[in-house]
C-alpha cells in the first residue's frame, strides 16, 4: 500500500523553494493592491472569473478555450468558430461559482468544507500562502472535479494572502490527483502558475484602464455621444457585442444600434470581428488581445498618459456598473 502523499506544509524548506514562494507573492500581491484600488474592481472581477473557470475546465481536460467562455456567457456566436465539443453542459455551473465567489469574502475557509481536515505537522509554523495551498492540495486530491481549483483564489483570500478575492488565480497541476512523490515539485510548479497567472491579471487590468480613459476622453470630445456613454458602460460588463444584443440592453431598434456600434468602431473604441456573409460582432480592443481574437500590434506599446482631470467624472460614469 502506498504512502499518503506529505502536506505541502511539512515539506523541508530549500532555497528553489523559497525563491519560487517569493516570486509568487511579489506577483499576487502587486495584482492584490493594483485591483483593489482600481475604479474598475468589480468589473475586471466579474472578467476574472470567466479567465478562472475557463482555467478550471481546461485542467478538467475539456475542449474549452478561454475564449469560448467569453463568447458563451456574452451570448455572442463569433463567425469562424464552431462550438465546442463537450458531453454535458459545462457552463451550467457557473453561476454556482458566482455566488461562491461572493460568498467566500466573508466565510472562514473551514466553513462547508466538503472533507474532514485535520493540520498536519508544520501547519502553524507554516506561513499563510503554504497553509492555504495545504488545504487547497487536500482538496483536489478529496474530490476530482472542477470545483477544488476553482476554490483556491478564495482560499488565497480567506487564509489572509489577498485583501480581494482573484478569480483568475486558479492554478494546480494534476499530478496532485495521482502522485505520491515530487511533492515539492508540485508545489513550485502552482506557485509558478499563480505567478503567470497574476502577470496576466495585470496586463489585463492595466489594458482596461487605458481602454476606459480612451473612452472616457472620446466621449468627452463627442458633440453629440447620444447612446456612447450607455454602450460604454454595457462594454465593461459584456466586452463582446452584437447589434442584437446591444439593442435589447439600450431599448434602440436594431439599426439604432448598429449606427452606434459602427460609431464606436470608427474611434477604435471596439472592433469589428465578423465575416463578410454573417451578423456583425464587435470586441473591445483589450479582451480581442487577450482572446487572440486581435493581432497585437507590431513596435513599442503606446504609453498612454494618466487621465486628464477634465474626463474624470466621465470615467467615473462609466465604471459604474
């Protein structure tokens, strides 16, 4: 009979540990402090989590992209793409994950755990990060779907790590399921994902805020924005968009909506993905980069300049969700 594989807490320490648990909270944290004192919080929270249960599944070994979530839960079929080939209905649960999510922030982390636990050796010693990543491991090896690495960023959060829940921080590696050995291995090779994870987080925090002074500052210079402002505040809760859809949200008849769209467009605030012979569907230039639904552009990034005080109250009005 094989041996119990050991908690992560009682794991010797060694200076390739230390220095990957370094590495990964130096990123969680610049991530934590970043989000939480953005005007787009809970915006690129609800993105997050769309980033973090596509992580889930794709460790869960399903043919899902993350940019099928996207297209999924915004409703928008993108030309070219055909739908993925599961058995099941894998975006039924996500709401679950919402309110899980919302329910984390104020629960201890021994709350409706679906496992008996008990601290191995080393636990209180052990420092906050190793301590969650301990029960995290326990978790995923207790039950073997989805649900284990979708809990860790709300592990990360009750253990004391993140002042903020981080959806996207979902990481493991499916050696945890079937491994005795390599324990630290293992362990480094999370931390490594939380770092990759929290890189991303921050290029795609920081690609929203510039997307939303850019906004911000076309509105301001519109003679006439009409239905701009209320298209940019639906653009930061569904960043994909068909003039069906956005027709139904602002109440405009279908080609109200595609004027206003093509408008939109036309100022590079979103682009057009569609084909030629199909309905037309727009992006936001950040989630079309991140998606690949966009070629990033060639040369240096632009460097966009802090928000003129003159748009403030713009950007305020469109972060409003």
């Amino acid at each position: 009979m094989s041996r119990p594989p050991k908690p992560f807490a009682s794991l010797p320490w060694s200076t390739r540990l230390a220095c990957a648990m370094e590495a990964a909270l130096s990123r969680v944290h610049a991530l934590d402090a970043r989000v939480s004192s953005s005007i787009l919080l809970r915006v690129w929270q609800a993105r997050a989590a769309l980033t973090g249960y596509a992580e889930a599944l794709r460790m869960q070994h399903l043919p899902i992209e993350e940019v099928d979530v996207f297209s999924h839960f915004c409703d928008v079929r993108l030309p070219g793409r055909a739908l993925p080939d599961t058995t099941g209905s894998p975006f039924d649960e996500f709401p679950i994950w919402e309110q899980r999510l919302r329910s984390g922030e104020n629960a201890h982390w021994h709350e409706q755990l679906p496992f008996s636990f008990e601290a191995p050796q080393g636990w209180d010693e052990a420092p906050k990060v190793v301590r969650a990543l301990t029960l995290f491991d326990a978790w995923v090896r207790a039950d073997e779907s989805k649900w284990p690495w979708l809990q860790l960023p709300i592990l990360l959060h009750q253990f004391g790590v993140t002042t903020e829940i981080l959806p996207n921080l979902v990481a493991g590696t499916n050696a945890q399921r079937n491994a005795t050995t390599g324990r630290v291995d293992q362990l480094i090779a999370i931390l490594r994902g939380l770092v990759m994870a929290a890189d991303t987080g921050l290029s795609r925090l920081s690609a929203m805020e510039e997307g939303l002074v850019r906004y911000a500052a076309a509105l301001r210079n519109e003679r006439r924005p009409g239905k701009m402002e209320e298209l940019g505040r639906l653009l930061w809760v569904e960043p994909m968009l068909r003039p069906k859809k956005v027709a139904e949200r602002l109440e405009m008849t279908i080609a109200g909506a595609g004027k206003v769209l093509s408008r939109a467009a036309a100022l590079d605030l979103i682009v057009e993905v569609s084909e030629r012979d199909s309905w037309k569907a727009y992006v936001t230039p950040d989630v079309g980069l991140a998606l690949g639904l966009l070629t990033k552009p060639i040369g240096r990034p632009r460097r966009w300049p802090n928000a003129p005080d003159h748009i403030r109250p713009t950007l305020g009005a469109l972060a409003a969700r």
